[in-house]
C-alpha cells in the first residue's frame, strides 16, 4: 500500500555522466537494472537511468523513507516481458516500504 505521494526528478546528462563510475552504478541499480540498461544502447542506457533514479527516489518518498534507509540497488525497476515496469525489492527494502 502506497501510503504518500512522491514526485523526482533529474536531467539525463547528469546521470550519464555519474555512469561513468562504477562505483556509482553498482551502489544505486541492481544487477537486472545494469542489463537492462545494457541491451538498450547508450542514449537510451542513460534515459532509462535517469528515469528509474528519479522513479527510486519518488517511491521511497511515497513510502515515507529517506535516502540511508536502504540500499537505492535493493529497488529494482523492471520491465516484464510486454515491457509493463514493475518494482523488485531486495535486502532492507523489501521490509522498510511496508512497515
């Protein structure tokens, strides 16, 4: 249950940018998140980023945490199949949105 409304946003080039650093992109997007971006080529790499950061953080504002309470890697957006976007949790997270 979503329990608040959550809104963010953020320019592509900073994010592309930021990817340029390994160490970044391992400490904010999962594994599955790292593919996906892979398979889409650079341009849109860096878009899809941009919009699953801004997605991250508008979501732990809408559950009422703050950046710290768990790792942005354990909030995975995801595509099915028909390209529908869902939310994967891992670790810490997959309890702080919901308690």
């Amino acid at each position: 249950m979503i329990t608040g409304i959550g809104v963010d946003c953020t320019q592509v080039e900073r994010i592309k940018k930021s990817m340029q650093r390994e160490s970044f992109v391992k400490r904010v997007f999962s594994e599955k998140e790292q593919a996906l971006f892979e398979s889409r080529g650079e341009k849109r790499a860096a878009e899809s980023a941009a919009g699953g950061f801004a997605a991250k953080e508008a979501f732990m504002k809408a559950c009422g945490v703050g950046l710290g309470s768990f790792a942005l890697a354990d909030l995975a957006l995801l595509r099915r199949g028909s390209g529908e976007p869902y939310v994967g949790f891992a670790g810490n997270a997959a309890g702080d949105c919901w308690n």
